[in-house]
C-alpha cells in the first residue's frame, strides 16, 4: 500500500509539474527533487500510509535510554519466546 501511494501521489506531482511546464508558469511543487533514494527510504521507515512531499518533524535528538530500553525489552521478548516455544510447544509437536 505504501508503494501505491507513493507512485499515485508522484504521478499526481508529475502531471502538476508537466502542465505548469506547458503554460510556462513556475511549478507548485518539489516535483523532480523528491525523486531519490534518500525520500524513498525515509517514506518507506515512517509510520504512515499517505506519501507527501515534506513530513512535521521533531528536531534532530535521540533519546538513547528510551533506545536502549527499547531494545533490551525486544530481546527480553525473543529469548521469553525461545523458552516457551522450546518447553511448551515442541514437545508436543
């Protein structure tokens, strides 16, 4: 669904830009400038649906403890699901 909305939405940017290149007028939008890897990647990493152009962030600080708690409480999850898969589940199958 991602990609969908990222070609639907540049398709959009694409026909804005082409028109306003016909009339000879200055185009609305970034459209050939969000064609990258770096826009790409960084759409397909965020928690949304809908692709635009330029997303509100926050500024430029991670929060390492949140991080590294984050982290710990994952691999806390996967070893608790190794032992109850090994203990509970195999042997039965």
């Amino acid at each position: 669904m991602k990609m969908h909305s990222y070609t639907v939405m540049n398709r959009d940017l694409r026909k804005n830009y082409l028109e306003s290149v016909r009339r000879e007028t200055n185009p609305l939008s970034i459209y050939p400038q969000n064609i990258t890897l770096r826009d790409f990647t960084l759409f397909m990493w965020m928690p949304v649906l809908v692709y635009e152009c330029s997303y509100p962030r926050w500024p430029e600080k991670r929060r390492y403890g949140y991080i590294i708690k984050k982290c710990i409480f994952a691999i806390g999850l996967i070893f608790l699901q190794y032992i109850l898969m090994s203990d509970y589940v195999i042997p039965y199958i």
